[in-house]
C-alpha cells in the first residue's frame, strides 16, 4: 500500500511539476518587478496556471497526498492569488494620476474647442441681457417660467433681493438640495458632450440657450440695480458649473471635429484620438458638477456675506486657471 502511494505522488508530481514552476517564476517575477515586467502572452497564462494549481491542491487534499506538496500548493496558490487578483493600479494612484495628469492635459488638447465653446455661451449670455434690457416680455423667451419661479420682470427690488439671500435651503435638508443641483447641472453638461456625435450643432444649441438664460437673469436684476448682489450669488459656485458646462461642450465639439475634419487620419481613427480625450474631459467635468453642487447647495445659502462670496468666486477662478494651465506639464499624455 505504501509502495502504491508513493507511486501515486510520484505520478502526480510528475505530470504536473512543470506547470507548478512555471506558476512559481511567474507569481515570484510579480513580486519582485510587479505584473509589468510580464509579457502579455505570461500574463494571459498566469490565471489558467492559477487554476491548475488550485485543482492539483484539492485533489493532493482528496487523495490525502503527503503533507509536504500539500503545504508547498497551498503557498504557491496563496502568493499567486494575490498577483492575479490584485488591483492593477491602486485606486488613489489611479484618481491621482487622472486628475494631475490626464484631466488638464486633455483639457490643453481641446484648447481651441475650449474657447469656441466658451465664445458661443457669453455670445448667449450678451444676447440674453441685451434683448431682455430692451425688452422685459423677451425674459420668458429665454427662461422657463418654472424655472424662473417668482423672480421675473415684474419682481421688486426686495423680492429678488430676498431671494439672493435667502435661507431657505439652509432649514431644509442642503445635502438632497446639493443632489439635485449636481443632478441637473451634470445632465446639460453631459447632454453638450453626448450631442457631439450629430456634427456638433446641437452643442452650439445648447451652450447659446444656457448663455441666453443666464444674461436674462442678469438683465433682470441689473435694471433693479442688483448686479453686484447676482454675481455674489451666483459666481462662488458659477465659476466651477459654468466651466464644467463648457468643458462638456468642448468635449462634444472635439467629437464634433474628428466626424467633420479627421485629416489624414481617417474617420474613424480621429474620433478614437478625439474620444480619448473627450472622455477624459467628460469625467473630468462630472467631479467638477459635485463641487459646483456642493458650493451651490451647502456654501451659497449658509454664507450670506457678499465679500466673502467674492474672495471664494476668485479663489475659484484662479485656482482653475492654475490647474488646467500648469498640471500635467513636462510629462508626455
């Protein structure tokens, strides 16, 4: 009987072993170099030598094998375990690396459908303020009326000034309101980057509209002579939602130009260069509308202080100047 188990281990160690080293090497080069220093065709291999060494285990344990290739499967498959099923980047390596690297690099890549995104939502926003200016019944052209809810032409100076200082979403619950805010703001600027796949005219559409509502708004407190008190209210969290919203449009027109003018590339390998970029931008944007909706749901109505509401506007604003000017340089995207 001990002859024919000792037969038994010795076959089985036999039609296996080669296997068993070639997990090993593997499993040891991960270790000491990490999951790069392998080919694609070792990496490939690494799982199903994985696999192989978990059945070789449960079947030393099924037929009682000895306690010694037992206990060498049992740490070979632990140490292999790790290397197969461990994060390819950690997580917060990953965030750091988009958002110091591939976010502003993306963002100096669409550098010129940045700035027609831009140039078409403050053409909007001029159009807006202008014709409301001369004409208060072009206000409800512009804005919805539900969204305009009780400030609107006809609104007193105290009414809208109430309304720029009001508190009542600091009684409420301001974490829901901030989600709403994001849900919003997130939608129309992913709308812009979604829309840029039909030849880029829907973005410009979109990004003039948003403008006209906004230079309506401000047409309206501008005659009441509350201009400096909107801007207060509106840009600590403006700065960042209006530059998302942009962003997205940048996003679609970026799209937009790999459809109509791919060069020498052809269609579709400029709309994969694009799309890497438009993508990042996308994401980018989406952590941008959870700031802007944080700002808009939790700062705006607990801080009340017109000077303070500034000083944060253009902490804001040269932050991001600094950010998409300077991070990201000197290494290749």
């Amino acid at each position: 009987m001990s002859r024919d188990f000792q037969l038994r281990s010795y076959e089985f160690r036999r039609e296996r072993a080669s296997s068993w080293r070639e997990l090993e090497s593997l499993v040891s080069r991960c270790e000491k170099s990490g999951p790069r220093s392998l080919s694609a065709r070792e990496l490939a291999r690494l799982p199903m030598l994985y696999r192989a060494a978990l059945s070789s285990l449960s079947v030393a344990r099924g037929i009682s094998l000895d306690r010694a290739l037992q206990s060498y499967l049992e740490s070979l498959t632990a140490r292999a375990y790790f290397v197969v099923y461990r994060p390819k980047e950690r997580a917060m390596k990953a965030f750091v690396e988009f958002f110091w690297y591939t976010f502003p690099q993306a963002v100096r890549h669409y550098k010129r459908p940045l700035q027609l995104a831009m140039a078409i939502f403050v053409a909007g926003a001029l159009t807006g303020y202008l014709m409301t200016l001369h004409d208060d019944a072009n206000f409800y052209t512009f804005v919805n009326a539900r969204l305009a809810g009780d400030r609107g032409p006809s609104s007193s100076v105290e009414s809208l000034k109430e309304t720029l200082y009001s508190e009542e979403s600091r009684d409420g619950n301001l974490a829901t309101f901030a989600a709403y805010l994001f849900n919003n703001n997130a939608t129309i600027g992913l709308l812009a980057f979604a829309l840029g796949g039909l030849a880029g005219i829907p973005v410009f559409l979109l990004l003039f509209n948003n403008g006209l509502m906004l230079g309506a708004f401000a047409a309206i407190h501008a005659e009441k002579g509350l201009s400096v008190d909107l801007w207060g209210w509106l840009l600590p969290h403006g700065v960042t939602e209006i530059l998302a919203i942009v962003l997205c449009g940048a996003g679609g027109l970026g799209i937009a130009r790999g459809i109509l003018f791919p060069k020498d590339l052809g269609r579709v390998d400029a709309l994969k260069v694009e799309g890497r970029s438009a993508g990042a931008i996308a994401l980018g944007s989406i952590a941008l509308f959870v700031l802007a909706g944080l700002l808009e749901g939790f700062f705006r109505q607990m801080v009340q202080d017109i000077y303070v509401r500034y000083a944060v506007a253009m902490a804001t604003a040269f932050l991001w100047a600094w950010y998409f000017g300077r991070c990201g340089k000197g290494r290749v995207a």
